[in-house]
C-alpha cells in the first residue's frame, strides 16, 4: 500500500475528504503588499523578558485574563484566552456538539472557520442566510430554533466578514430570545474595534447564551502571536476550561498580550483604527469611481467590498504586480465580489495606481 493510499485508508472517515483551509496566507505567499487577510499594517515593537522560559507557563495567565476584562468590561471569570479567536470557535464546538449528532447555525456569507472547525469534528452546519442587505433572516433563524434537536450554537459575526456590514441590536436581542435555554449565540466580534459601540460584552449578564468572540489579531495588530478571548458566564467558561490545552499560551504571547492591553497600548491601537478609518473613507471614494464597481455592504470593520466585473482578471493583474486581495466570489450573494483590507497609506496608494494601470492597459 502507497503511503498516500495508507495515509488515507487510516483518516477518521468525516476527516477523508476534507481539504485543508485556505487561509489568506496559504493562497498566495508571494507579494510585497498584503491586503487580503484585514490584518492590521502597523508592526508595533515589543519587550520580551526572557527569564521564565525555562518554566511552563500559566493555562490562563492571570495578569493576561484581568487586563482582558477590564479592557472589555466584563469579569475575570468571564474570561478564557485562547490561540486566536479561531481556537475559541474550535473550543464552544467540541466542548458543547456531540459528533454525528448536533449541529451549528451560521449566517452566510460569513466567516469561513465556523464550518470549517465543526467539520473537522463531524459537527453538522446548518445555514440560514442572510438577508440581501446582509441582515439576520429572523423568520429562518425562528424555524431552526423550534427544531426537535436545536442546534447547540448559532454563529453570528458582527462586523461580519466579508460584508463589514454590523447586526443591529434589535435583531441580536431576537435571536438570543429565540434560542434561549436551547442554543449559544456566539457573536463574533473580531473587528469590534472599528464599531466600539455596536459590543455585545455589555450584555453576558442579561443573558446566559451570549458567548463573544474576540482577538488580538486584527485592529491590536497582533495576528502573529495568536491570541483571542471567549467572553461568557462563568459556567461557560468552566466547561471550556474542561477542553482547552494545558498551556496554550506561550509565556512571550502573554507578555506582548499585557502590553498591547496597557493603557498606552489601547491607546495606540485606537490611534492606529482611526487613521485606518480615514484611509478606508478615502478608498470608498476612490473604488467606485471605477469603472461599474459596486460598493457591497457597509465598512464598520477594517476592509471594503467590491462587485467588478472583471474580477479575475483584475485579481490575476494584481498578484502579478505583486498585491494580493481576497476573492469572495465563492460565497453566497457575493458573485464577482473581491475584498480589499485597508492598508497603511502607501500600500492603499499602490493599489489604487495598479488599479488605475489596469484600466488603463485595458483600454490601449
Ligand atoms: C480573523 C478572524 C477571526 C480569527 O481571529 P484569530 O484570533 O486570528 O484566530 C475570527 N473571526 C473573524 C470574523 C475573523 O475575521
């Protein structure tokens, strides 16, 4: 037998033909400009005190897990940090679906993880939509929640990825009515830094099926060092507590964490979403000014999406100078749809001259 043949004979059957995911970073390695994975462009500096690395470090460094609450507003025990919110996602599923036997709502087009984890556990993916302005269909989410076997979690990311578009309040009170006692409402709030106001964290105390998701990756800048928090009841927390690695946090990931979470730190991070902000206003204005593209969605979060309807060829005449952006085409209501992370000032500069190129080239 082949190693590939025996590789795959030995796979657990509902791993066999899954196909590892396509991050941003593993499509395209090439490229001097990234704009395609929202990560953050400003690489801030860090001090490392390397005298414990002999030592294991804490599960849930304690000194991490305060600056965290505090910073959202919530109580210690109200926290659990994790490798990036995506092994917050892998968490609430193995800790709360039983293989073969539940399953999870999401609201696409979404964030790709949430399928992607429950797979990789056997986990059935149940869809509800969205609406076509990107809003909750309510009346399917009010159907699945009266299901004999409700699902055990409802994934709903605001800002959502790729459409930047926020659930309004009034929707996400519905929904965490609707699933009350039956379902966890895990709202993804990885870009809630470009849409402060629209949190959730406010809210774990009102209700006992509010879990938010959270990271350092995005507007803290810090996607390198894989750090997320799960906000929750404190009953939750303890039973992700029962599932997660004993020391997922490397002692230097908890030292840059509690930097980045000073008070000069936030205040950093909160300069640097503002200046991205006006780059974005400035990229909004300058995108539809080509030619028949269409804004799709809403910017509370740090991308823009675009339908162009020369999508692939532009995407290839981009990789080739060198940009990279991400297509989104493949997913639900976004035929032809690319999304570009805002950049710093030269890197926006770039796209907008490539961009222009290609017209341009298209027209001589
Ligand atoms: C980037 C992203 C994440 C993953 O964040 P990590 O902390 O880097 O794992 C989660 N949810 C959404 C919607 C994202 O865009």
């Amino acid at each position: 037998m082949s190693s590939a043949d025996f590789a795959n004979k030995l796979s657990a059957s509902h791993i066999r033909d899954l196909v590892p995911y396509e991050s941003a970073r593993r499509l395209f390695s090439g490229g001097h400009y990234w704009l395609n994975a929202n990560e953050s462009p400003y690489a801030n500096p860090y001090l490392i005190d390397d005298s414990h690395f002999n030592r294991y470090p804490d599960c849930q460094p304690p000194a991490l897990i305060k600056a965290y609450a505090q910073y959202a507003g919530v109580e210690a025990n109200q926290v659990i940090v994790s490798r990036g919110a995506d092994e917050g996602i892998e968490l609430l599923i193995r800790a709360f679906c039983e293989p073969s036997k539940d399953s999870i709502v999401i609201c696409p087009p979404t964030y790709g993880m949430y399928a992607i984890s429950a797979n990789t556990f056997n986990i059935d993916v149940q869809k509800a939509p969205l609406n076509a302005d990107f809003s909750l269909d309510i009346s399917a989410l009010e159907a699945i929640a009266k299901q004999d076997n409700p699902p055990k979690l409802v994934f709903v990311c605001s800002p959502n990825n790729p459409t930047g578009t926020r659930v309004a309040q009034q929707q996400l009170a519905q929904v965490l009515t609707l699933f009350a006692g039956k379902s966890l409402v895990v709202v993804d709030e990885a870009y809630i830094e470009f849409d402060i106001d629209s949190s959730w964290a406010k809210s774990i105390n009102q209700y006992n099926n509010l879990v938010i998701l959270r990271t350092l990756s995005k507007a803290f800048a810090l996607a390198g060092i894989r750090c997320g928090f799960t906000l929750a009841s404190s009953e939750i927390i303890q039973v992700l507590l029962k599932v997660i690695a004993p020391y997922p946090i490397s002692d230097p990931v908890a030292q840059i964490a509690n930097q980045a979470l000073s008070e000069k730190g936030i205040a950093q991070m909160q300069r640097q979403v503002s200046l991205l902000q006006q780059y974005q206003q400035s990229l909004i204005e300058r995108c539809q000014a080509f030619p028949n593209w269409e804004w799709v969605g809403d910017a509370c979060a740090n991308f823009l999406l675009f339908r162009v309807p020369e999508k692939q060829e532009l995407m290839d005449f981009l990789v080739k100078n060198g940009l990279l952006i991400r297509d989104q085409s493949k997913q639900i209501a976004l035929e032809n749809c690319l999304r570009l992370s805002i950049g710093n000032e030269q890197e926006n500069q770039a796209l907008i001259q490539l961009i222009e190129q290609f017209y341009e080239e298209k027209q001589s």
